[in-house]
C-alpha cells in the first residue's frame, strides 16, 4: 500500500514539471504562430533580381 503512495506522488511531480514546462513555453511565445509553418512550403520563393536580369539579356 506505501508503494502505491509513492507512485501517486511521483505522478504528480511529473504531471506538475509537464504542467510548468507547458506554461514556460506558452510564456516564451513557442506556439503564437502554428498557421504559416504549415503553409510555409505552398509559397513560392521570391525570384532574384539579378537573376531576372541575365535571363532577359540572353
């Protein structure tokens, strides 16, 4: 039956460290944009200038 003691505190240490180390990434800002990295691949890359340029020149 004392194991059992043991085992629910040792839960709630390691509920209550996930529960602080959620709360110091949501402080941090880890999770303020979950759209655009989603979508970052979809977009296309800016063409360089001088790229352009040299295409039109040939």
């Amino acid at each position: 039956m004392s194991v059992l003691f043991i085992l629910i505190g040792i839960s709630i240490l390691v509920a209550g460290s996930f529960l602080a180390a959620f709360l110091w990434s949501v402080k941090n800002g880890q999770f303020d944009d979950d759209y655009t990295p989603s979508v970052r691949m979809l977009f296309d890359d800016e063409p360089k200038a001088d790229a352009n340029l040299t295409q039109t020149k040939n």
